[in-house]
C-alpha cells in the first residue's frame, strides 16, 4: 500500500507502514453495534476491495466500499461500536489500524517539535 501513498507527510507514511491487512469472506462480521473493549473501538479499517455494509438496530445504514472507512469515531472518541460491521461481497480486503498502534504514532505536537529542533541544529552550524 506504501507505493500508492503519494505525499510527503511522514506521519501518513509510519502510519501506512504500520496497517495491517485484513481479508473477510461473505457475511463475515468485522464487529457488532455495542461491542466494547477497555480502551473503546479497537481497530480502525480502510477498505481496499469489496464492499462491507453498516448496519444499526437491524436496519442497513451505508454501504462501505474500496477507499471508504470505517470505525474512526470509536478509535478517536474511546466509545462503544455504534454500528455492526460485516462483509457484503463475496470478498473484502481492508487495512486496519490497531488502536495500540494508533496510539504511538508521533502526534502533531511531536512533529512540530523535532522540525523546532532541526531547526536549531541548522543555525548553530
């Protein structure tokens, strides 16, 4: 995937480094409304090829299809799985971002700083 990644952004890059890939068949669910674990939405999932479908309450919500995403809320906010999750084609594919990695990926903060630092090190020369 780092191939099809055209920016300059090294954030984006450690961060495309660290998905993992993920296959589901038919029906397969990714995870349930309601589902919960310690630190919230555990995974966050970009989808690659197929289609996953979104359901709450029973009822479908929206269709997920290749460079949609799904569980970004849950994995920032720290909350409970608002919808279920599930493959609709006889295939899917999709990269998924582990909380616990999300977590040490270098925040914007960090980024500003060690550009600041550069940056003194480049005047004192």
């Amino acid at each position: 995937i780092r191939d099809r990644v055209s920016t300059q952004s090294t954030w984006v890059k450690t961060a495309v480094d660290v998905l993992e890939k993920e296959e589901f068949t038919a029906g397969q669910q990714l995870f349930a409304e309601g589902d919960y674990s310690e630190e919230g939405g555990d995974k966050v999932y970009i989808v690659y090829t197929g289609e996953l479908s979104a359901s709450a309450g029973g009822s479908h919500v929206r269709s997920i299809e290749a460079k949609g995403m799904i569980g970004e809320a849950e994995l920032l906010c720290c909350t409970t799985r608002g919808l279920t999750v599930a493959c609709a084609s006889p295939t899917a594919t999709a990269w998924s971002l582990p909380r616990s990695t999300y977590r040490h990926l270098p925040s914007r903060e960090d980024r500003k700083n060690k550009k600041k630092k550069k940056k003194k090190k480049k005047k004192k020369k």
